[in-house]
C-alpha cells in the first residue's frame, strides 16, 4: 500500500457531474480505497437541464455495470439516433447528424468520396444522410439496438439517449449511496486553503461542521466554488466565438410517440431545443442577450412547443469558455465549474464523463506531481477545444442573412483549426480526426454538408471504378440501408417492449 495514498476524496455538489463522479469513484475504487463524501445544497439546487447525450455515454454505463433498460426505466428516457437541425443551413432547409457512419468503406476509402464522385458526375445524388442507417431511422422515428448480423447495417446502430437531468441524478444517487458513498447535506460557506502551498484544507458547512479531504472534486455548476472563487484559477471566455450566452428552458406535455432524435431548430438569434422523453418534453431556446431580449425569447419558445407548457419558464444565463486550468492544486473541476460550450451538440455530460475518466487514468497520490496535473489539464484543454470548434462550424456555415445575429456569426472569426478543416473538405473532401477530438469523420461530414460547404473533389482512387461499378456500388448502399430500417420496430415500440418506465408520480 502507498504510504501517500489519497485517504478521502470530497465532491462539493450533487448535479449530473457530482453524482456521476461519486459513482464512478465507488465503482472505480470499490469503496475500499479512501472515503467519498459528497456535499450538496439542496437550498442551491441543481441546474437541472442537459437531457440529451451522445453514443459515449454507453461506455460510462458499461463501467458502472448498469442494465441498461433499467437505467432507461428509471430516467424515462428514450433513445437518440441523432439531431436533426432546422433552419440552420437557411429557412426551411433541415439535415441530420446522425450517430454511427455512412455507407461502408470501399477500397479501402471512406464511403463519402464516392458519393462525392457521384455527385459531381451526376449533378445531383441522394442526400448524403440516406446512407446512414441512423438518420434513415431517425426520419422514420424507428430504433432498435444493433443486432450481429454479418455485413449488415443493422450491426452498426449507433445511439444515445434522452433522460430526465432530475431522476439521472436520483439514479446515480442510489447507485454511489449503495457503494459508500457518504453524502452530507448543506451549504458550503467558508474553504480553508492550507497554510504555505494554498491547497484546499476542508470546506465548512453553514452548520460549523468542516469537511476535510485530500483531494477535492469542485461540482458546484458555473460558480466554480473551489476551483475559482477560491483559488482563483481564471476564465477564457469564448463569447466572440459562440455569441448565445442564455437559455430559457421549459417542460412541456408529451405529444404524440417520441423522436428517436432531438430537434434543433434555429431562431433569429438562436436555437430551440426539443427533446422527448417517456413522460415529457424538454425544451429550450438557445440566444444571444445581445441580439435578442429574453422577453422576446420566451415568447419565442412558448409559441414553437407542440405540447402544454408543464412549468413557468426558467433562464440560465452562462459564460461559454474554459477554465484556464482544470487540476488545480489538490483541486480538479468537473463539470460546469470547469467551463460550458452551449448544448448544441449535448457534449457538456460526455465531457464530464471523459474528465472523470482522465482522473482516473492520472489519479494522484498525496505528492500530486505536476507532470500528471499537466497532462490532465494539456488533454482536457484540447477535448475542449477542438468541441467548441466543431459547434462554431454550425453557425459559420449558414447562408442566413436575415438578422444581426446570423450576419455576425456568418462573417465573424474563427480559429484557425477549423479554418483549415473546412478548407480541406472543400479541396480534397478529406476529413481527418485529429489529437483524438471528439467528433469522428462522420460527425464533420455531417455538418459540413447539412450546412451547404461543398467538397470541390474527391480521393482519386475512386476514379479506379467505373461510372457504372460506382453508380451500382453506391445505389446498393442506398438499398441495403433502405431494407434493413424496414425491419426495425417504431421506437415506441421498442420502448414499450423493453424499458417502458413506469408513470411518473405526481
Ligand atoms: C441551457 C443548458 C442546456 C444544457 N443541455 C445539455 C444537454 O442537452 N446535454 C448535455 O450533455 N449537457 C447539457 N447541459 C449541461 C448540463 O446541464 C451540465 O453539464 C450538467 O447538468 C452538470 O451540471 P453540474 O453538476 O456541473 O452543475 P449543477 O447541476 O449546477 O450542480 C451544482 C451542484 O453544486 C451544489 N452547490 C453549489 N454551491 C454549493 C455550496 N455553496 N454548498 C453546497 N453545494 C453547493 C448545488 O447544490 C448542486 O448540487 C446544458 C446546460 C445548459 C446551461
């Protein structure tokens, strides 16, 4: 046994990245390692949006062993193939970014140059989502699982999930308590630093009692209790980049069978999130206070629900940006403490997910050497990064010119990162995934053509073929694909098969 181990770890706050740490450290460290403590406010409250995830979540579920139909009962949830966005591109214009890739690889290549190719020698071609079984699906609000079936697309469905933020967090709850996990409530008023070094000591509760830990897990949301407010660690802002900076956010009543997909349609100065779940559901819309007031915005969003506005509307205001460093000290911010891209691409809980699982790949003893902080903070940094540029390309890449907003965020800067990505596609119709980002070729590629960038080439080596090998390679794609989403069941079907989650109670 290390004589310097870590003997207690203390998470301050109890929203989806608390809990998602404080179940992951009990399962990780099979509550025999050191004490998890877990201080929330129930006063201060949670901030209780953040319902759609990405296929990722997945593997956080497969670490903590959770029976997924289960975990879709509990959190009423539903499953994601992928987003659909509207008006994004221009007014009535819409597109899918669908989860898994497109068509298979042939000699060797992407399926995309292909159907580049048979683009530019046809001049029109099937859009390219009618070769992914996700989006096909999706527009059919079909799912299933994958099932192993040889060669078949129905091997390769790749999902997500809607779940409510509310009962995630019970869940996960049950899950850490069950493990160890000691949980405190109370209001955290006072941080003691340690004399000479500045770490973090202990936090004192309204109530006088002191909590003291030799590793801190900051999950207090955007005020960033430890990791700012007490040691003072600094914000990159990136409002010049991502102008939205509020949401207002409602709950309403369920219509109809749920999308197996979230909608995201764009507004004069914004976004409106729709999310289904099994007994409700989420929306929001998505603005930029200076462009539009949240009056405007409210009124915006009430009018565009499909169903009763179940709540009076709520706003949260943020600050799109990073940290300037995540570890801190004996200090590490997880979750909205440590920065916040706007959800339009539901990245904000797989980011905690991969922050929890940076921690655990570098977790520190007692001596916390900064080589091992460092790489924490160099890698989250980059994972960030390379988001915000990925969301940056949605709005970039519009041809909207009907408002203020769309105008500054058409012609605005951006980084050169995506400046060079874009520049790529548009010669060669290459992507590449880089430093091991976040959004795979397929997820470029979907947001570079549902947003009108065209590729001006494509890989020579598909000239190998001929016209008609490729017509009849790619038309077989379409087909296959086609065939098999016959096969699949509607996706309330599926539900009330397998996971259907009990009525909620009132
Ligand atoms: C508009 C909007 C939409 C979003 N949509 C998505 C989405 O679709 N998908 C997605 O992945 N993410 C989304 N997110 C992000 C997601 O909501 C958050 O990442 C997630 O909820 C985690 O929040 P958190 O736990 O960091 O903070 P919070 O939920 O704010 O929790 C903070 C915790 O700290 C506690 N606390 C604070 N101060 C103290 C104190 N002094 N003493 C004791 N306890 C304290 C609070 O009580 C609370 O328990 C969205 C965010 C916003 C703003």
């Amino acid at each position: 046994m290390l004589e310097n181990k870590i003997r207690s770890i203390v998470i301050v706050g109890g929203g989806t990245a608390g809990w998602m740490t404080a179940a992951a450290a009990s399962k990780l460290l099979r509550n025999q390692y050191c004490d998890i403590h877990l201080v929330e406010s129930d006063e201060i409250g949670i901030i209780g949006v953040g319902e759609a995830t990405i296929p990722q979540i997945q593997l956080f579920n497969k670490v903590l062993d959770l029976q997924e139909d289960d975990f879709v009962r509990k959190t009423q949830a539903t499953f994601k193939l992928g987003i659909e966005f509207i008006n994004w591109r221009r007014l009535g214009h819409s597109y899918i970014h669908p989860f898994g890739s497109y068509g298979i690889n042939m000699l060797g290549m992407e399926f995309h140059h292909f159907w580049l190719r048979l683009l530019k020698e046809q001049g029109k071609a099937p859009e390219i989502e009618d070769y992914s079984i996700a989006a096909v699906a999706a527009k059919q609000n079909r799912f299933m699982r994958p099932i192993q079936r040889v060669n078949s697309p129905l091997s390769e469905i790749h999902y997500a999930f809607h779940l409510d933020a509310g009962l995630y967090g019970r869940y996960l709850r049950e899950f850490a308590e069950a493990r160890g996990v000691k949980r405190t409530e109370g209001k955290v008023v006072q941080v003691k630093q340690r004399e000479g070094n500045g770490f973090i000591e202990s936090v004192v509760l309204e109530n006088g009692t002191a909590i003291e830990g030799d590793l801190f897990i900051d999950c207090s949301g955007f005020r960033g209790l430890l990791i700012e407010q007490t040691l003072k660690t600094g914000y990159e802002s990136w409002l010049d980049y991502l102008p939205c900076d509020t949401a207002v956010a409602v709950p309403s009543a369920k219509v109809g069978e749920p999308t197996s997909y979230t909608k995201s349609t764009a507004h004069t100065a914004g976004w409106q999130w729709r999310i289904p779940l099994q007994h409700r559901t989420g929306n929001g819309h998505v603005f930029s206070s200076q462009y539009m007031s949240e009056d405007e915005a409210t009124s915006i969003l009430l009018n565009n629900l499909d169903g009763e506005a179940l709540a009076e509307p709520r706003t949260i205001r943020f600050n799109v940006g990073k940290r300037k460093k995540y570890w801190n000290k004996n200090c590490v911010a997880i979750g909205l403490s440590s920065g916040f891209i706007e959800p339009l691409e539901s990245t904000a809980i797989h980011l905690i997910q991969s922050n929890i699982a940076r921690l655990f790949s570098l977790f520190p003893t007692r001596d916390f050497h900064q080589t091992d902080i460092d790489m924490f903070n160099n890698q989250a940094s980059l994972e960030m990064d390379r988001v915000r540029d990925f969301i940056i390309l949605h709005y970039i890449a519009t041809e909207r010119d009907d408002s203020d907003f769309w105008n500054y965020c058409r012609t605005m800067e951006i980084p050169d990162y995506l400046k060079r990505k874009i520049s790529m596609y548009q010669n060669s119709g290459r992507i590449f995934r880089e430093d091991e980002e976040l959004f795979n070729e397929t997820s470029w590629l979907a947001v570079m053509q549902g947003q009108g960038i065209e590729a001006n080439g494509y890989h020579p080596v598909v000239d190998t073929i001929s016209k008609e090998e490729l017509a009849a390679r790619v038309n077989d794609v379409h087909q296959v694909i086609a065939r098999s989403v016959e096969e699949m069941p509607s996706h309330q079907a599926f539900i009330d098969r397998f996971c259907k989650a009990e009525k909620p109670q009132m």
